[in-house]
C-alpha cells in the first residue's frame, strides 16, 4: 500500500545529542543503541473506520520526533506501519452507513494519509495492510501450531485458532500487569475471554474461521482472517527481523495488543524479546474527558485544518505537554499554541542586523546554545516541555538573521515546527 510524501527536512547544525527513551516493559529510561547504521521502528497503525482524531495525531507525532532524533544522530530509519483494513469495527461502520467496507476503508486510509502529510509526519517505508499480509500471518500462525504454542478450539463449525497464553515463559513482561488487570483490559479491548473451547481465558486469537457474511482466505487450517495482534507481529518481523528497535504506539496499546504481538513472534520464531522498547504514548482528552468513538468526542486533524489551524500550531499544541502522560486538549490548549508560533515568527522575522546594539557573535552563540539544549531535552525521552520553554527564552532576546536562521531550522528539523 502507498505510503505519503516524505516531508521537507532540513539538517540541522551543531552536534547530535545521543537519544534515550521510557521503555515500558524494563519500566525505566534507557539509552538507544543502534547497531549498525540503521535504526528499526515498528508503529502500529489506524484501523480505517473513521477519521484520523488527535489521538492519533499525538501518537504518530512522537513517534516521528524519534525519526527525526535518530536521523539527526546520523542513522538511516527503517519505518513499518501497518493497517487494520480487516477488522469487525470496519464492518460494523460499513453497515451502519450501509456502504462497502473497502471502500469505506480506501476513503479513511486516503484521509489519514493527508493528514500525516499535513503535519508533516514522516511516513513508513513500509506501509502494510492486514490483508496484504495474509500469507505472512498464515506463515506465522502455522510455526505456532507446529511448536504447540498454538491450538485450534474444537469446534465443528468455527474452528478458530488461538495462541496459548503460557506459549513464552516471559508472558507479560512487556505491560507488566497483573493477572487481575490483564483479564480486565482483556475483556475491555477486543478479546474474547469467554469463548468456550479455549483452554485460557487469555489465550489470543490467531486465525478466526470463516462466518457467513464475512471476508474469508483459505489456509492450510482452513478459511478465516487474521487475529489482530498476530497480524503486527508478522508484518513487523518479515521487514524487521525477529528482533527489532522499538515498538511503538498508544498507551491502550500496552495490553493486549503489544503484550501479544511480542509473544507471538517471540514463540513462533524463538526469540527472547520482539523488541529492545516498547514505547507508548499517553491518550489524548477533550476538555477532561478521554477522547474516544463511543463518546463521540473526537477533535478531527482535517477538521482543524479547515477551520483554519496551521500544522505547526496542532504539533505545539500536543508537545506541551510530555508524550507519555495523558493530557487533554482544548480551544485554550489550541489558543496558546497558536500565540507561541506567532511569539516565535516575530522573533525571527524582526532582526535588524543594522542594530550596532546587537553583538552578532553573541547573537549566533546564544542561537547555537539555544539549539544544543533543544537537542538536549528531546534526547531525554522527548521532553518537548523543556524543549519549548528554551525556545521562548530565546525567543525573548534580540538577534541577527543569521542566528535566528540557526534556530528556525532546528525547531523545523526536530520538532516539525515552521517559524519562518
């Protein structure tokens, strides 16, 4: 499936500040070591069923901020994402707007496409739809029931296929949640605890055998579709390899779904750990509520757009606050990012290099200073709080053309923010 176009990114000057982010699953800080030149990142992506909301936006900024900090290191990025353009929320929508569910999917995936390119998110090398995969996730499925790390329920008519929750010794290490927590948010995000046949509660489905009215492709364990997280777990894996950088994605990610795509590739393809983090970004609110399709209050990216709010101002709306916390949104959140990009524009488009008052030695220092602890607090797992606060100082002083063409590049390099 085509990707977007990769956006305009100037290299930014001075030196590279050596990255280091939350890991979910070691629960602590950590420094990225890229073996070789090429870092891997693996972002789960939409399932095409409505627009693309700030949620999302949230989730894909960050994670391009982690592209561009790993490219400004120097190193190549190997980016996957994938889409759920198989799934019973897509269906479910189609009938309710009595359309086809590709189509419906095609529509929603061309608008989240334009709304990335919008905000100027670098796109995936590799974009991958579920049903693309189809082969790759018969492949995996089937190394799981040749080891018995997987089974399928007996049941003559719809013999599904599930992955046994013991399959991995390490099971649970990547949320870190309990046994009471796991069969709570189990139930809450899309299993099925309660299937009879099964031989856990908590064993994940791998391959759903085909039901009247619904796609189906043939396998050597009969026809269905794929599982949800077995189908990240193979699209990571065959452009990754079995062991990769980071995992990315929401936090309501954590569990099940990240929790399982490691296990699955890591019991089908036997190895320790899917991936060296597991790196999740923190749910997005409207004014105090959780911004969710059930509650109907969904702030849309396109629809910001169209009332007149600028890429830039959605990106410094979301980094005001850390990445990891769950943060609401609001007009005044809107408000005041719109009047730090307008505070910024005039700091660099009121220069007077005719000024004798202005020191242009000091004016291009403060500038380069200005951008190393941009580059500072970003390395720090993407504390976008202090990297706004040292562009409003700098922002406060009179300055050259020049040193302000220094800064305007960063803050458009690492932060995706245009001043100038």
């Amino acid at each position: 499936m085509k990707s977007w176009p990769i956006p305009s990114v100037p290299s930014v000057p001075g030196s590279a500040a050596s990255l280091k982010l939350y890991d979910s699953a070691d629960e602590k800080i950590k420094p990225v070591r890229v073996e070789g030149d090429t870092a891997t990142m693996y972002v789960c992506g939409i399932t095409p069923y409505d627009s693309t909301h700030l949620g999302h936006a949230a989730t894909y900024v960050t994670f391009d901020v982690i592209y561009r900090m790993l490219q400004d290191q120097g190193h190549k990025v190997h980016y996957v994402q994938n889409i759920t353009d198989v799934d019973d929320p897509l269906f479910e929508r189609a009938e309710r707007d009595g359309v086809d569910w590709r189509e419906l999917g095609e529509s929603q995936v061309d608008l989240f496409r334009s709304d990335m390119e919008q905000l100027g998110v670098y796109p995936p090398q590799d974009y991958i739809g579920a049903i693309e995969s189809i082969d790759e996730v018969i492949d995996l499925t089937q190394k799981l029931l040749d080891n018995g790390a997987a089974y399928a329920v007996d049941d003559a008519k719809y013999p599904d296929v599930y992955a046994s929750v013991d399959a991995t010794s390490q099971f649970g290490y990547e949320s870190n949640y309990d046994r009471e927590t796991m069969e709570k948010f189990f139930a809450e995000r899309g299993g099925d605890p309660d299937r009879e046949g099964k031989k856990d509660p908590l064993d994940a489905l791998l391959w759903r055998a085909a039901r009247e009215g619904e796609p189906s492709w043939e396998s050597p364990f009969g026809a269905g579709r794929p599982g949800w997280h077995v189908e990240c777990s193979a699209i990571a894996t065959n452009r990754l390899g079995s062991s990769f950088l980071i995992q990315g994605g929401g936090s309501d990610l954590k569990y099940p779904h990240h929790e399982y795509s490691a296990a699955h590739a890591e019991a089908g393809l036997g190895v320790d750990r899917m991936a060296e983090f597991y790196v999740h970004a923190g749910m997005i609110g409207l004014d105090g509520t959780k911004m969710s399709k059930s509650l109907g209050n969904l702030v849309f990216v396109h629809k910001l757009v169209e009332q007149g709010a600028e890429a830039s101002a959605i990106r410094l709306g979301l980094y005001a606050h850390h990445y990891r916390g769950d943060r609401d949104w609001s007009d005044e959140v809107l408000s005041t990012a719109v009047e730090r990009l307008n505070t910024w524009r005039t700091a660099v488009a009121e220069t007077d290099d005719a000024d004798a008052s202005i020191d242009a030695a000091a004016a291009q220092q403060a500038a380069e200073e200005t951008v190393q602890a941009l580059r500072e607090y970003l390395a720090n797992d993407l504390d976008t709080v202090g990297a706004l606060n040292v562009i409003d100082e700098w922002a406060k002083k009179p300055t050259t053309a020049e040193a302000a063409g220094v800064v305007a590049t960063a803050v458009d390099g690492l932060l995706g923010v245009r001043i100038s």
